[in-house]
C-alpha cells in the first residue's frame, strides 16, 4: 500500500467526552476499530478504501470488517481517492497552524532580545516576548482538566467548556503558552486564603475561578507576576525565600551593614 508521509507531531489533541459521545452507539468491536483506523490515519495521513488493506490494518478477517465497517463509514469521507475523518484533520490543521505561529513568535523573541547587546544586570525578558518550543500545543481541555485536578473546595470545579470559555482561555493560551506557568499559577492561587472565601476583606465569600482568571490579559499576568513576588510572613514580615541583592542595591547593603554591624 502507498502510504502518505507521517507527520511531524507525535499525538493528537484527545478529548474524552466528545469521543464518548461519538462512540456512545458503538459496540465494543465497533469502538476498538474506529480507535485504530484514527490512529492509522494520524500516522499514514490517511487510510485506504479497499477492503482486503482495511482488514490488514485492523487484523480481521472480511466477515468481521463487514459487522463494523457498517457503523464506522459515515465517520469518514473520500478524498483523492483515500479516507479521512475530518474532525482528526482538523485537529492536524490547528497543530500545523499553531507550530507556524509559534515559530513566528521565537524568531520575533530572538530577534528583540539579540538585535543589541544587553546590560550586564538588565531585567528578565518580557513574558509574551520569551520563545516557545514549536512542539507545545496547549489546548483548552488541558487548562480546564489542570485547573479541576489543582484546586480545592471551596474552589468551584469547572463542569463544561462554553464557547466562550473556550475563545477566552485560547486568547490566553496566545499570551501565556507555557502550561508549567499554568500549573505554577494554579498551585499558587490553591494556596491563598484571598482566593477561598475567607470570610475576610471586601468580599469575605469569594473564590477565585477559572473565567477570572483568564477574563483579562491584565489580571492573568498580574497574578503571575504576584506569584512571583517574595511573599511577606505575617511575623517580623521575613520572606519566604531570600532574594540576594545585586549590583549597586549589594554594594548599598553591605555599606549599611557596615555601619550597623550588622552581619550575613
């Protein structure tokens, strides 16, 4: 058999419930086979059309291909004399389109943090201006699922992805491209008291959610940004973690030090 070439990406994106709800009339055989000539079609780029190739391919004899061939041929469509199921070569077309975006973005990222020389203690590049690997293609299922198995009640689960829910978290996706950002930001807002209704400040009963989160460019990386600030305890407001001082800020400490005598 004539094969196309494989694809450059290893996976697709898989979503369960839309996936049970396709398959939710199938049989067992009938869902077994449909798995596999989808992925048979991620890696060949398409299966064929003639019987005896198609019973290779699932390992079954004529009789059997025939029991579930009935069922599974309205998922795919002809084209240029192969099959294909569209919902799988779109979900090929946004990953293609995302690489060449993302390629885009790290030439841009390279170019604005190379095109000068930079100052020896010059500030960490801008977020959206730092390049991204081409084979990151974050999805909005991905964030909901992160986001469901991170927070905790009184945090609220987030059920169902709206149109509009999905529209904003790819906005943001755009802007934050980097799901370990994600998870961190999850992990951080879990932990504040501000965030889980805690009966204090002006709203006392409010938790944090996922369409606050991502309702603006503003507050996702303004969170980010307090997720990286040095966090004061409340008792002789010591930092949890030390920053060292550099440059002419290191220079003014150890002359205040002297003066004090104070020691490291």
């Amino acid at each position: 058999m004539d094969e196309l070439p494989a694809r450059k990406s290893p996976a697709f994106q898989f979503y369960p419930s839309a996936f049970l709800a396709s398959t939710l009339p199938m049989t067992l055989k009938e869902t077994g086979a449909y798995i596999k000539l989808l992925c048979w079609q991620w890696e060949q780029g398409a299966i064929p059309t003639d019987t005896p190739s198609l019973c290779r391919i699932l390992h079954c004899t004529k009789r059997e291909f025939d029991s579930v061939w009935k069922t599974l041929r309205v998922k795919f469509v002809q084209e240029d004399g192969r099959l294909r199921n569209p919902r799988l070569e779109h979900e090929r077309m946004k990953q293609a389109e995302y690489r060449v975006k993302q390629a885009k973005h790290g030439k841009r990222g390279a170019k604005a943090r190379w095109a000068t020389p930079s100052a020896p203690h010059s500030p960490p590049m801008p977020l959206e201006s730092v390049p991204v690997s081409q084979s990151s293609t974050i999805q909005p299922e991905q964030v909901r699922e992160l986001w469901n198995q991170t927070m905790t009640a009184p945090i609220p689960q987030v059920r169902m992805l709206t149109d509009k829910r999905r529209a904003k978290l790819r906005t943001r996706l755009e802007e934050v491209p980097d799901l370990t950002a994600w998870t961190k930001l999850f992990q951080y807002l879990n932990t504040q008291d501000w965030c889980r209704a805690n009966g204090s400040g002006t709203h006392p009963h409010w938790t944090a959610t996922l369409d606050w989160i991502i309702s603006s460019e503003t507050t996702l990386i303004k969170q980010l940004e307090k997720m990286d600030t040095p966090v004061l305890q409340a008792k002789g407001l010591v930092p949890l973690y030390e920053v060292k001082p550099t440059g002419r800020l290191a220079k003014i400490r150890a002359g205040n030090m002297a003066l004090t005598g104070e020691t490291e």
